[in-house]
C-alpha cells in the first residue's frame, strides 16, 4: 500500500515555507506535496508543488483522492493588518478554507488528520494580559482574530461531532529569516533585522513599550510537528492549544540588535496596528501543551537575533556590517 501523503495548503507562506522543508527531511520529499493559489511556474520550492485554491472545495476534494493524502496542514489565510483592510475577504477566506478541510476529513476516510493554525489574535481587551491563560475571557476585536476564535469552535465541534483529528496551535507572532511575513501586526519583528544588518534605520509601526508573545520559528515548526505526531491521547485539547516561546517588545529588539550593532537606531511611529496589538496578550500560559504533549521551547530573544542577523546578512552580500 502507498504511504498516505502530506498535504501543505498555504504552503510559499512564512510558515509554509519552512514547514515544508522540514516535512521533507523528517517524511520523505516523495511523501510531501505544496500548494498554494500561486501558478507553479512562479515557484521554486523542493517539493511536488501544485497550484490549488482552497476555497475550490471541489478541486480540493480531487487532489486529496488523486494524491491519497492522509494529512492536511492549512494554513492559508489573511493576516490581522491585512483582514482589517477588507474584512468581508478575510472571514470569507479563513472560515471557508478551514471548513473545506474539516468536511474533507468528515467525508473522506483516508484523510485522517488536519493542522490548523490560530494565533494570539484570539485574545481580545478584556483578556487577561499577563501569563494569558487557556481558558478566560476572549472578546477579539478584528476580524482575523474573530475568525480564528470562531475557526477554534469548529475545529472542536468537527472532533466532537464527527471524530475529525483536529489539531491547533494558537500561534504567537513568528519571526524566521527565510521568507517575509504576510501582513500580520507582529511582522516588524522581522523587518528590523533586515534594515539593522543593512545599516539603516528602522521605523517602527508599534510604541516602543508594546510586549507581544513571540516565537523564533523553528520552535514553531518543531512544536507543529511535535503536536502532529502526538498520540492522539495525548491530544487533550481540540480547540487549540496555547504557545508560548518568549515575550520581548520593540524597545527590547532593538537593544538586542545593538548589542551586536552598536550603531543601530529604532524610531516607534505607532499606526492602526498599534490598537490590534494593545488588544492582544503580553505573555501566554502554554502549561496545557508543555504537560499534554511535552512542549518546550528553545529560542530566546537574544539566541535568536544572533541567528536571524548573521543570516539575514547573507542575503545583503553587498553590505559589509560592524
Ligand atoms: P502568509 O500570509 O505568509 O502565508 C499564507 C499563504 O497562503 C500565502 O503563501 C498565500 O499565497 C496563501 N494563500 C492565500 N490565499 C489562498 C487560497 N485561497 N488558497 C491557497 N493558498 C492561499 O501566512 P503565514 O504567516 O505563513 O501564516 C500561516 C497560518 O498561520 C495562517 O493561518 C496564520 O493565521 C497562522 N499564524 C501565523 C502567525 C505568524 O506570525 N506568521 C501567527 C499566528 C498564526
Ligand atoms: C499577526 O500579527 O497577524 C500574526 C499573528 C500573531 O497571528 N503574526
């Protein structure tokens, strides 16, 4: 019998990206197969790519049978600064996308598992804001975090109801050198790096005080494929799990940055993503994932500004920093 295939939606994403190399070293690249709505002749990635809308339920289902897979990740969506530019899109896509998948799975018996990423977004003003627990009040306030609470409910409905194995982190902002952010309010922690290793100045969108949660992102990846692999036993929690890997504000990278380049400046012009971000946690509680599924993370601010500086500079070739 052929080995069930992986199946990554959303795959040229931040995410995506690195998810999918990883799934080919540790699965096999013939077992891994990206997709994106992006044209194939547009990408250059190591696995079989095909070009795949997720909202198209019907050429969805095609593939998953074409291709016998067994496990989706979908990790399509828009992103909290962008939904808010058109809000209608952002739910339409991000509710659709996860309810084709979840139906997939109802319907079709070899696709026997499904990733399906919330965020920190969940959390709204009247969350509490220190070590943010699992379960408290959460009354999010955009449209990205109102679809990724609502996306928690379904999954967990979809488990409950159907026997769907579900599995959710909820995600804090991610921050890795080898692709760009999709327009989330956590994406200046990535576009710092690259004006400190060219030798500019950075403006950034948030006040200098604002503390979010934060993940280096190949504790991401280690954490999404470490849930995924879980017994499902162990899998205690089918809304989503909270994440956590360190907490550091804008003022706090900026002063990691210059550690290793002294000359570095930050300015802090605040914009409508300064009001998303005041909304969300400073610091998360992920006590569930570390004793259902032995979570623990291993990047800190400072571990990480070394990696994400030396290797951000490769990409410059042309600057020499220091
Ligand atoms: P991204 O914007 O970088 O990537 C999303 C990918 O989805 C893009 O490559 C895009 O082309 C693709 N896409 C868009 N519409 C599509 C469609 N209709 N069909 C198929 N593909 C489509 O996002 P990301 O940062 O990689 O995030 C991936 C997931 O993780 C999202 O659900 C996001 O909400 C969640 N998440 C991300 C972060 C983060 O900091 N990056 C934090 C929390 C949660
Ligand atoms: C965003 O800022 O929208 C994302 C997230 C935390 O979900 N990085």
């Amino acid at each position: 019998m052929n080995t069930p295939k992986i199946l990554v939606i959303g795959a040229l994403g931040q995410i995506g990206s690195e998810l999918v190399e990883e799934l080919c070293l540790q699965k096999g690249t013939e077992n891994v197969i990206a997709s994106d709505i992006r044209p194939e002749k547009e990408v250059n990635i190591a696995a079989q790519y095909l070009q795949l809308n997720v909202m198209d339920k019907e050429r969805l289902y095609a593939v998953i049978q074409e291709y016998q897979i067994g496990t989706i990740y979908n990790l399509a969506a828009i992103l909290s600064a962008k939904g808010e530019q058109d809000p209608m899109f952002a739910w339409k896509l991000n509710m659709e996308g996860l309810f084709n998948t979840l139906e997939a799975a109802k319907d079709i018996s070899h696709l026997t598992k499904i990733f399906w990423p919330s965020s920190i977004a969940v959390f709204g003003p009247n969350s509490p804001r220190d070590n943010t627990p699992q379960y408290c009040v959460m009354d999010p306030n955009t449209v990205y975090g109102i679809s990724k609470l609502a996306g928690e409910r379904w999954c967990e409905y979809y488990f409950e109801k159907y026997g769907v194995d579900v599995r959710s982190l909820r995600y804090p902002g991610l921050i890795g050198y080898k692709a760009a952010p999709g327009g989330g309010t956590t994406d200046y922690a990535v576009d710092i790096y690259h004006y400190a290793v060219q030798n500019k100045p950075y403006q950034c969108f948030l006040r200098e005080d604002t503390a979010l949660p934060m993940m280096y992102m190949e504790d991401a990846i280690r954490a999404t494929i470490l849930l995924m692999d879980s017994p499902p036993e162990q899998i205690k929690n089918r809304s989503s799990y909270n994440l956590s890997g360190m907490s550091f504000s804008p003022l706090g990278i900026t002063q990691s940055i210059q550690k290793q380049i002294p000359g570095f400046q930050c300015t802090y012009v605040p914009d409508f993503r300064q009001k998303i971000a005041d909304s969300w946690p400073m610091s998360i509680d992920d006590t569930e994932a570390r004793n259902d599924w032995g979570w623990k993370p291993e990047f800190d601010l400072e571990k990480m500004t070394g990696i994400m500086l030396e290797n951000i500079a490769i990409q410059y070739p042309e600057v020499t920093t220091g």
